[in-house]
C-alpha cells in the first residue's frame, strides 16, 4: 500500500494501525436476549469487522464469555474459583465460534486459537501461527483467555497484543462510549475524558479494564481506545485511528 504523492486522506488513516486487537465482551453479543449469542449483534459485527480487514488491517480479536458463563460471580456463590474459570473459558470458545461463522459468511477467512486445546473445533494458540494467519489476511479468533483461572480476558488482551505485535487494543464496551471520571448511568454530570494516561486510570481507578491488564498496558506503552462497540461503524473508525471514544495511552 503506497503512502506517496497523491493517495488519499482514507490510504493515510488505514496505516495508523497495521495491526490491532479487537476485545469483545460477551455481554454484547447477547443483544436484548439477556442470555447467549444474538444472531443479528453477531452479523453486525462481522461486517464491521469484514470492513477493517478490507482497509488491509491485521485483526486478532479476543472474546469475553459473560453472556453465558461469568467465574467470578459462581465462586462468589460457593463454587470453587478455579472451576468457575474454566466453565468462562468454555464459554469464550463458544463465542468465538459464532464469531468465526459470521465472519465467514461475509467472506472472511478466519481461525479460532484456544489457550485450552480442543482439537476438534479450534487450534491451540501459537504465536507464530496467529502472526502467520493475520500477515495471510485472515482474522485470528483468541478465546479461552489466558488458560489460567484468576486472570481475565481483560488481560488475555494485553497479553496477547503484546505477544503478536499489535500496536492498539481496541476495547469495545456495551452501550458505554468511552472512560468517565464517574459512572455515566448514576451521575448524568460525569465527564467524558477524550484522552487519559494508563497512569492517571490506574490511580483514579478508573473502568477501562481490570488494573492488572491496565497496568501490563503501561509498562509496554500499549495504547487502548474504548469505544461504544454496537454504534455502528466505531469499529472501523477505531481501526482507523479516527476520534471515537477515549484514547489512553
């Protein structure tokens, strides 16, 4: 892709980000269901993600798993921890298989790693292999987390954008359009913050992510951008490195 004489504004934007790691919470897919996967949420999303690839971006895509399983909130009720970690790593592997559906009807090669092999549906992760898949144009599914209990897929995004060479996280949240000083849904006066340090979220507590995967960001200078992932187009826009969201950095 040229970069010279008279190519345009869009050509410039596509090189902001050559690769990035999309974060989806599973709450999202669920759409109005209060449970499971939403066919149309899922659609939607794989166009706007079929888009970003069509710009030549690399895409790896990491999937949370709380609109069917959430560990933490099981062990608060007496099961043990571990378990209920594993159950939301299942639960991951499910939804990026209904990702990886969606994205292939819309003509998208994609592959699914798992940090818990399972060799029937999906590859175990291998870095290499993922960096291979995307340099091929084909979206890399990363589900399973971490593949240890007590770490979330917060931080299975950290950690796999630093292992693979992305140079963005792109953290897409349900229906909240970016980091407030404040929760936006009990205080109408909370202020929207267009940019903000790792540092200042962490001492503020702010929600951009848990304070583990927030704090790996820092010390590798990984910038996030957390947008309204179900506003139509703020995908692509974040991939572009359009003003969309909150950048922290």
């Amino acid at each position: 892709m040229s970069v010279t004489g008279d190519d345009s504004q869009t050509d410039c934007r596509e090189l902001r980000y050559s690769r990035v790691v999309l974060k989806l919470s599973g709450e999202a897919l669920m759409g109005q269901l209060g449970y499971g996967v939403d066919p149309e949420v899922v659609t939607s999303l794989a166009e706007e993600i079929s888009r970003v690839v069509s710009e030549g971006i690399q895409v790896a895509i990491v999937v949370g798993g709380g609109n069917i399983w959430r560990g933490l909130a099981a062990s608060s009720r007496g099961m043990d921890r571990a378990t209920a970690d594993y159950m939301g790593m299942l639960a991951t592997v499910i939804n990026a298989l209904a990702l990886q559906d969606a994205l292939e009807h819309q003509g998208v090669q994609t592959r699914v790693q798992t940090a818990v092999e399972m060799h029937q549906v999906a590859e175990p992760y291998i870095r290499r292999r993922a960096i291979r898949h995307m340099e091929k144009g084909r979206v890399v599914i990363l589900a399973g987390g971490t593949g240890n209990p007590y770490f979330t897929t917060d931080t299975a995004a950290a950690l796999r954008a630093l292992e693979i060479g992305a140079q963005v996280i792109l953290m897409g949240k349900n229906h909240v359009d970016g980091v407030y000083d404040d929760d936006p849904k009990l205080n109408p006066a909370a202020t929207l913050f267009k940019t903000v340090s790792h540092q200042e979220a962490l001492e503020r507590n702010l929600r951009v992510m848990d304070q583990s995967a927030l704090a790996l960001c820092r010390e590798n200078n990984l910038p996030i951008v957390v947008f309204d992932l179900l506003s139509p187009g703020n995908i692509e826009r974040a991939a572009l490195g359009e003003d969309v969201g909150t950048l922290v950095s």
